[in-house]
C-alpha cells in the first residue's frame, strides 16, 4: 500500500527494493532472510494504574535490528503479522483502518518534532479480519494489514517490571545493562551509579516527550506502563488523538470515558508516575531510594506542566534552560 522513502533511506534500502516482491513478502510476515531470528518480547506492565501481570507483544514481531551506513542500530518490528507466545487467545492481526493510522501518524509526528517510532511499509495481506470497530457487539469482519515499526529499541518500561515482579533479580540485572550498553553506551561501564545516571536520563528522555505531546496537542490514549519506551519515544499507537478545542479532559479512549485517566490533562502526571514504577522495578539493583527521588526531582519539568502553564513561552524557555 505504502512505504516511507525517508526511513527505507535510514535503512540503506533504494526505491528497486522497496518495491520488489520480495520486499512485500518479507515486509508481511511471509519470510525471513538469512540470519533473521524473529523474537517477541515478555514484559508486565500496570494497567491504568493496576498491575496487570506479564503481558507482552501480542501482535508484535521483532523481525531483529540492523546497522545502517552511518553506524545507527535500528530494530525492525512487524505489527499485525500473526499471534505471538503473548497473544492471550487473540489472533495477533491488525486491520487496515488502524494500520494506516499508525503509518501516517508515526510519520507525521516525527515531521512535528516529536520523539516517536517510525513506519517503514504498510501492506495489506488480504485476509479479512473479525473486530468489532464500536464495541457494540456488532462484529464485521475487516480488511487485514501489517505495519512495520521502526525504532533504535522497542525495550519498555514492563520490560523491567515483570522480571521484578517475578523476583528475577539477576535476570533484571543482566536486562538494565543490556540495555545501558546498547542504548546508552555513553553513560559507561553498567555500575549502581550508572544506573542511577541511566535512570536520569529515562527520565528526561520522557519528560521531552510528554512537552511535545502537550506542545502539539496530542494525546495517546492508554499511557500504560508496558506502552512507555526506555528512549523517550512515542510508541503503540491505539486510540490516539488530537486537541480540537482546548480541553484538559479530553480523551480518545472511548473504554475509559468516566475515569478519564489518560486524558489530555493528566499526560505529565501520569508520566511522573510511570516513572515512580520504573524506579521500583529497578529498585533491588540499588536498594536505596534517595537517588530515585534526586532523579525524578531532577525532570522538574513536570511541575511545570498544570493547565495554567501549557502555552506560556516563558515556561517553555525555562524547561529547556
């Protein structure tokens, strides 16, 4: 159906391969090249503000990562291909109306400037797809499509979680500096204080997030503590949306129309509180809790960002100083 010329390019990938045959059939979950080991990851995550156990990627399959021509490591992730070890008895696909929106949304959010995954190619497998697009209990069956992600790490923050919540302290060890070495390989040698200065950075990573999410308007939807990327990034594209008319309360997830907990309003305080989750789950690497709380104090940020404040220049200027 389509492709992005500018990530194929970040991909060292030319207009001949982009439309070859070979590129929609790897591109749509049919095949694998030499030296691809296809993986899904296990994460937890808390749920709109519960814990919700080990999830994982339900429809998501980590096709493995490349480095381009400038060095860059780039992971390559295929959403709708078919049902993976966390599925939860669902079928793992995607259809076609909410692919093209995370196709053209990621794109688009990367052009306004604000951290977020991209998309690489959208196909169409020409199957059909049963869902029930208003949660009426009126289920049609749908065109099915596969979108590819693109991302340097799709590693979340219930990556960490659930190897806590499982008590795996070793194996959560070996995951936090996994993940310094390969995404932040600049911080050093993995250490307690490296860990704590890995900790800071996530969460400046994530407080620049949440102010060009404010900045433009956006609003994700479900802030879950398994849809918040380690680098900051604008990840899972559900039931996203944009600010119309200005109103902190507005959502676009229609399932939590009453609570309201990932409205417009609340996105920084509900950042600031994922974050508080991360910090339990790599609390036992640590075992002090002074250095989380210097961290966090650190994105003060957040305490800028009360209705009052979201458009005021001065404030803006101030978060950046």
């Amino acid at each position: 159906m389509a492709y992005s010329k500018e990530v194929a390019e970040l991909l060292n990938l030319d207009i001949d391969a982009c439309e070859s045959n070979s590129f929609t059939e790897l591109f749509a979950g049919n095949k694998l090249l030499a030296n691809m080991d296809p993986y899904a990851m296990c994460y937890g995550g808390h749920q709109f503000g519960n814990w919700a156990g080990q999830l994982g990627d339900g429809r998501a399959i980590n096709l493995g990562e490349i480095l381009n021509h400038k060095n860059q490591r780039w992971a390559l992730q295929l959403k709708g291909a078919g049902p993976t070890p966390y599925s939860r008895t669902a079928d793992g696909l995607a259809v076609l109306r909410s692919s093209v929106r995370e196709f053209l949304c990621s794109e688009a959010m990367h052009h306004l400037d604000v951290p977020t995954t991209r998309a690489l190619s959208l196909i169409m497998t020409g199957e059909n797809v049963i869902r029930d697009m208003f949660y009426n209990g009126n289920p049609k069956a749908e065109p099915g499509a596969v979108v590819c992600r693109v991302a340097p790490s799709f590693i979340r923050f219930g990556n960490f979680q659930i190897l806590t919540a499982r008590r795996d302290v070793d194996l959560l060890k070996k995951m936090v500096d996994y993940t310094i070495r390969t995404d932040f390989p600049h911080l050093g040698e993995p250490s307690p204080t490296i860990y704590i200065d890995w900790f800071t950075e996530v969460c400046k990573k994530t407080a620049e997030m949440i102010v060009h999410w404010q900045r433009v308007g956006f609003v994700h939807g479900v802030m879950n503590t398994d849809n918040m990327s380690i680098l900051g990034l604008t990840i899972d594209y559900g039931p996203y949306g944009w600010l119309e008319n200005f109103d902190q309360n507005w959502t676009p997830n229609t399932s939590e129309s009453q609570e309201q907990r990932y409205r417009f309003g609340n996105q920084p305080k509900i950042a600031f509180w994922n974050l508080g989750q991360l910090a339990n789950s790599i609390y036992p690497l640590i075992e002090q809790t002074e250095p989380f709380h210097k961290a966090l104090s650190v994105c003060n940020v957040f305490q800028y960002l009360i209705p009052s404040y979201y458009f005021s220049p001065q404030v803006i200027q101030g978060i950046w100083l």
